[in-house]
C-alpha cells in the first residue's frame, strides 16, 4: 500500500518524515511546473477501519479528548519519548505526549507537516507475551 500526501511546503514536510522520523527514502521524482515527489519507506503497511465509537476510544485513551480527523497515520518506533521530543523540535505540535495505552503500547499524538495528525507508538510487550487488550488493537495505536 502507498499513501499520498499533498503537501504545499514539500521540503519542510521531506525533512520532517525522512530527516527527523527516519524514513529511508526510496526514490524522488521531478516532472514540469516544478512538480515533485519523494517516495519514503514507511516499512509494512495496515490499513485499520475503525467505527465512530472507536475512534473516539482511541482520542480518549492517547489524548484524554476528541482530536484526531478521519484519516490520522502512525508510525512504530524503538522510542516513544525520544521520538517525540525529536519531532517536536523537527516542528511538529504535540497533541499528548508518550501515554502508556491499555493494550500495552506507549503512544504519542503529534500535529506534523503536510496537515497530518500522526501517533507515534512503542510496544511495550513482545509479540508472544500478548495481552486480552492487544487483540483488539493489532497495531498498537487502534487505527491508522
């Protein structure tokens, strides 16, 4: 699966994705009328379909309030805490900072470039520990 996204400053939201969040980039393309594109690696892709009410589920537990608009984009990491701090300094928001989740993630919501509301999560369990929780959140965050 790919996912685009528009992105009017396309430098500052590159150097955020690939400098700051580490994404390796794959190719980078240019055409007429200053048309450009960078394809990252964002690793395994999933494509979470959440209903309203767990939405709302996952604003509560992450953000403590309703936030996140109708397409939100997470990202696994080594290090919830130090991810975050990187990115903000990178020019996201912080929406919540690092929140242990109830399926056994560590989870944060930032505001990043390109109009992306973005959780960056850690598991906290290895696979083949489990948790009764975690089967209904297979990614850690809820949706993507």
């Amino acid at each position: 699966m790919r996912l685009v996204v528009e992105a009017t400053d396309h430098e500052a939201a590159v150097a955020f994705f690939r400098d700051a969040l580490g994404l390796p980039e794959e190719a980078a393309f240019s055409g007429e009328g200053d048309a450009r594109v960078v394809i990252l690696d964002a690793g395994r892709a999933t494509l979470e379909i959440a209903n309203p009410a767990q939405k709302r589920l996952i604003d509560e537990v992450e953000v403590g309030r309703q936030v996140a608009p109708r397409i939100r984009v997470a990202f696994e990491v080594d290090d919830t805490e130090a991810t975050t701090t990187r990115l903000v300094a990178a020019g996201a928001s912080e929406i919540a900072p690092p929140t242990r989740t109830p399926w056994q993630s560590l989870n944060s919501r930032l505001d990043a470039p390109a109009g992306l509301q973005i959780t960056i999560f850690q598991e906290l369990l290895r696979p083949d520990e489990g948790v009764g929780a975690r089967d209904a959140e297979p990614e850690g965050d809820g949706d993507s």
